[in-house]
C-alpha cells in the first residue's frame, strides 16, 4: 500500500476542509444543464436594454395622459434602477457566464420590470403586455424547462395582478369578480406548473441516462467531451486549470478470460465506485472505453491530484487482493495547459505516461513530463 507519509487522521481532516471549501466555492455546472455561451447571455442583455429604450420612448411620447399608478419621474427612477440591476448583472455573466441563481434574479427583475410597465400603462388594451412573451421566451427558453416553468408561473400571476388593479383602480376595491379570476388564475397556475415540474424531471432523467454508462454509472465517453470541452474553454481563457489522470486496469482481459464477464464486471464496477468515493462533486469521473477511465479535476494542484490517484489505487489495490482477483490499476497525470490546451491533447499525453508506467510492470501512478520532453520517472511507484 502506497502512503503519502500523513497520519491517516491527519488526511481525512485535509480531505474534509478541501471537500468543505469546494462546496462554499462551487462554480461548475451541474452536469447536461443548459448553458448559454457567452455570446448568447450578450445577446439577451442587448435585448434588455432594447426594451428599456422602447420603454422610455413608449412612456415620454404620452402626453395626453397620465401613467396610471406612478407619476412620469418616478416611472423613469423606475427604469433606471432596472438599468442599475441588469448592468450588474451583465457584469457578473462577464466574468461568471454560469450563475443560475443570477439567471434567476434577472428574471424575476424583468417581470417586476414589466408588471410594472402594464399597471402604468395608460392605454385600454396595453401593448406593453406583450413583453411578457420576450421575458418568457427570453429567460425561460435559453436556461432550461425549469426557468421556463417559473417564467411562465412569473408573468402569469405579474399579469393577473396588473389588470387586476387596473380593472378596480386600487387594492380596496376589489370586487368578486376579480377575486375569482385571480383564484382561478392561481388554480391554473398551480396545476401548470406540476405538469411543467413533471415533463422537466422526466427530461432530466432522460439525459442523465443518457449521459452514463449503463455499467458503472460513471459519465460516459460523450458526455466526458461535453463537459470537460466547456472545462478546457475556461482553461484557454486563463480562467483555471485542470487535471487530468488516464487509469486503465491491469491484467483485466485476464481476468475475463479466467474468471468470467461477471467477475470482470463486477471489477469495473467496484473501481468505478472508488471513484466515484474518491472525488469532488465538481470533478468528473467517466468511462472512457473497456477497462479504461478517465478524471477530471478543476483548480487542484498536482499534489492533491497524486494523493487522489494512490488513495484509489491504494482502495482496489486492497479490495482485489480481498478478492483473490490478480488486477491493479496504473494511472497517468498530467496538467492542462502545460499538456495540453484540450481533452485530446491531455489524453494523448496521460495515456502515453500511463503506458510508461506499464511498460515499467504497471501498477504504478506517471506524471507527464514537461511538453517536448521524456516522460518523467519521478511519479511512477512500484
């Protein structure tokens, strides 16, 4: 059993305090989100904007009358306190482009924004009220089934409210008629949303089972390049770093040959599962083909990474020798950029390390030297 030289006490507390920070710093999306790219977020905070300049014209060219809840300089504070709100925000998506709760607050702004403008508009029947479709389409179509289920919710009931004050003109005259049209707005509302709830958690399901392999549960190969290609992107912007290990199971197609594809399977399945134990939930754990795996770790030094990859070898290491099975796992490390700029690239270099370390009697862990370079000797462990 390869140690790292720490009291065993002493590396579960370092293990907590990293797992404890990872979960306060939590920046990666959730694996088969919907992630708009940069120039898709640039897209809507234009249209933002658009419609705030249509807004002003729309309110400043009524001179006849009034709006009808807020005087013209409060309408146009207002607007300027929604134009204070959306540029944060599109300076936050600069620099952070996945925030679903940013995603969220905005949205819920534009409904305010336009619930706003429908209660001040003067005209009977508000042109105003067709920005709601732009805030549905907008914010709920570009980030999922989710967000389009609550801006549909959200613009519904902004828009009940609205013509509600306008039909009565205040909140203390509210007659029976209005009552119940809200709670039958709300009823709708309420039964609307289950079944949008529904349809999106069985989508979810779909392409989280779509995304795994059947076997071992891990990331499958497609969904390892989705997921590690946005990864690599943050990588060539300067954003981060990245480290990736390449493991492939020794003796394993003896293992089928003399025990069976049962206890071959099982074999994949267990290390799958020290896998799965052994990394954050913003790391990436994949199936990469056969007996071959694949793991991704954003901003994580190559010394915690090294700890990782013995604490795995170390686990199967323990558990095929309780089993009597003549397997081990030999494991090449490299990081992004200085190997490699994206997942192809870092593949090719960890898998030529991992191949040293075999061709050396395998069962070992292999960094990549530097680019241009032999392999390094100084991470292979016997």
């Amino acid at each position: 059993m390869v140690g790292t030289g720490k009291p065993a006490l002493e590396e579960r507390r370092e293990s907590g305090r990293r797992r404890r920070r990872d979960r306060r710093t939590e920046a990666y999306p959730v694996p088969g989100a919907r992630i708009p790219g940069w120039p898709e977020q640039c897209i809507q905070f234009v249209t933002r904007y658009l419609f705030v300049g249509l807004g002003l014209l729309f309110f400043s060219g009524i001179t006849d009358v009034a709006p009808t809840w807020l005087s013209s300089s409060q309408l146009d504070g207002v607007f300027a306190v929604y134009t204070l709100i959306t540029t944060a925000a599109f300076l936050h998506a600069r620099s952070v482009p996945y925030s679903p709760v940013r995603y969220r607050i905005a949205m819920w702004v534009d409904v305010l924004m336009v619930t706003t403008a429908v209660l001040n508009d003067p005209h009977d029947i508000p042109p105003s009220v067709l920005v709601y479709i732009m805030v549905v389409l907008g914010n709920g179509m570009r980030y999922g089934m989710r967000l389009f289920a609550e801006a549909v919710v959200g613009c519904f009931a902004g828009a009940m409210v609205a013509f509600s004050l306008r039909h009565t003109g205040s909140l203390g005259n509210l007659d029976s008629g209005v009552v119940f049209l809200n709670l039958f707005g709300a009823i709708i509302l309420v039964y609307a949303y289950i079944l949008m709830s529904r349809i999106e958690s069985s989508r979810q399901l779909l392409e989280a089972h779509s995304r795994r392999d059947n076997l071992t549960g891990l990331l499958n190969r497609r969904a390892l390049e989705e997921d590690a290609g946005r990864l690599f992107e943050r990588v060539k912007r300067g954003g981060q770093r990245l480290v990736v290990m390449f493991a492939d199971l020794d003796n394993f197609k003896s293992v089928n040959d003399t025990l069976g594809h049962s206890a071959g399977d099982q074999v994949l399945v267990q290390f799958a599962a020290i896998v799965s134990q052994s990394i954050r939930r913003s790391d990436m754990g994949a199936r990469y083909g056969g007996d071959e795996f694949v793991l991704v770790f954003p901003d994580i030094s190559l010394a915690d990474a090294d700890r990782i990859a013995h604490r795995i070898r170390s686990a199967f290491a323990t558990w095929t020798a309780q089993q009597h099975i003549d397997c081990n796992a030999t494991i090449g490390i490299g990081e992004a950029p200085a190997h490699g700029s994206d997942l192809a690239a870092m593949l090719d270099s960890v898998d030529r390390a991992m191949y040293a370390a075999k061709s050396g009697g395998g069962g070992g862990v292999r960094h990549v030297a530097a680019p241009g370079g032999p392999v390094s000797h100084a991470g292979l462990v016997q």
